[in-house]
C-alpha cells in the first residue's frame, strides 16, 4: 500500500511555506492512518503463523503420535498371528499400509503448516525451500527459477502468496501423478508472480469450484488482489498462475 500527495508547479518556488505547511498538516493523518494500516496487517499476520504453529503442535502431539501408537500395534499383532492365519495376517498388512500412508500425508500437513515466510530469507526462499521437500518426499524432479527483488512485499501478501503456492504443489504430488514439477517465483514489488506446473494427467475442468482446493486458492488470490489462472500445460499436466499488480515482474 503507497501514499502520496503530490502538489506541482512549472514555476521555482511557487508555494510558500504557509501552503507547504498546510499540505503537510493535511497529509500527516493520512499518513499515520496508512501507517496503522501497514502495522495491524502485519501483527495479524503473526497472529495467524503463531496460530498455525499452535495448531501444528497439537496435531503433533496428539493425533499424530496415537497413529504411530497404531502402527505399532498393528506390527506387534503381525508378530503373534499363528502360523495358519494367512487371511487375518494380508488384511493387518494392508491395514499397516494405510495407516503408513496416513502418518505420511500427515507429517506433510505439518510441515505445511509449520512452513512460513522467514523475515530474512524472503517468499522465494519459502517457495523453494517447501518445494524441494515435497519433490524429495513425492520422487519429483524439481526444477526452480526464482527472480526475488530485496524489497519485500507486505508480510500478509507474501504469507497467501506461499499459501498459493504450496496448495498447487500439494495438488501435483496427491492428483497429477506427474514426475516434473517447475516452480517460478519472481517479485519486484508492488509487482510478483508465481508459478506452478507439473506434467501430470491435469485437470479436466480447472474451475474454481472447490475441487483440488482450487476455490481456496482463487479466495486467497482475491484477498490479495491478485490474478489466478489455472490452464492445461502442454503437451500434458497443469499451470497454476498468480499473479500481482499490472504487469509481470521485470526479469
């Protein structure tokens, strides 16, 4: 968010310092409000990483930790089936594969939620960061260009941004059953875009219609004012775009 007030003249010295002075008795509420403005914006936007910290801690210690207990209990059951109980013994081990595959969806929902926006290594350094430890987890070949300006965006912009961001990489690894995922973060405030592209299946129908959580990411993208575009990528998989301001960032 910017303020200005501008008042111009073709002659040298045209205003007196009465007009200066009354100009600047004029702009200085408006610039205090814009700076209570830009203050509330980011103490809310703490407020909400500490109660996604709180959040992630809670699931931590209880849900998570009770599936293990789980597991466990499913190994320890294997272990005393006698010999001839084949059929109770295939379905424990199928039931042990769901309940692996349940911890393992759920360590990346803490991750996500633990993941925010470092006040010193900036949004692209968040977006690559949670990048490469999907591609890690899901066998995606990650591929990134990041173009990141050292002026920043406000912290509530860059917080939705990453959200964005992180909802479209989840989507590649749980739905496009893609081996590639491309990442570009550029930022030149007031100016950014990030993209997202995988060459998975795709999706048939990318409207935002609550699906892949494609709504979510359209609400955020409008929070910010910003611009989604969800489209095929050729020859196979999706683009998720978002992009803020008028233009694209320079590269």
């Amino acid at each position: 968010t910017i303020g200005l007030v501008a008042v111009e003249s073709d002659t040298a010295a045209a205003y007196p310092p009465v007009v200066v002075n009354r100009v600047q008795a004029l702009a200085a509420p408006a610039a205090l409000r814009l700076e209570a403005a830009l203050l509330f914006d980011e103490v809310r936007s703490l407020a909400t990483n500490e109660e996604r910290q709180r959040l992630a801690r809670e699931i931590h210690d209880g849900v998570a930790q009770e599936l293990v207990m789980v597991g466990y209990g499913i190994d320890n059951t294997l272990a005393t089936l006698p010999e001839g109980a084949q059929e109770a013994a295939q379905e424990l081990r199928s039931l042990r594969v769901e309940v692996t595959r349940v911890v393992t969806e759920l360590r990346m929902s803490l991750f996500e939620l633990r993941s925010e926006v470092d006040r010193h290594g900036g949004l692209a350094a968040a977006i690559a960061e949670y990048a490469r430890t999907v591609g890690a987890q899901a066998g995606l070949r990650v591929h990134l260009s990041l173009d990141e300006s050292t002026a920043r965006l406000p912290a509530a912009t860059e917080a939705e941004l990453l959200r964005i961001a992180q909802e479209a990489i989840t989507n590649a690894r749980k739905h496009a059953g893609a081996a590639n995922l491309w990442v570009t973060c550029a930022v030149d405030p007031p100016i950014a875009q990030v993209e997202v592209s995988d060459d998975g299946h795709g999706i048939h129908d990318p409207q935002p219609d609550g699906r892949y959580g494609l709504a979510i990411m359209a609400e955020r993208a409008e929070r910010i004012r910003g611009r989604l575009e969800i489209r095929p990528r050729l020859p196979s998989g999706t683009t998720v775009t978002v992009v803020l301001g008028g233009r694209e960032p320079a590269r």
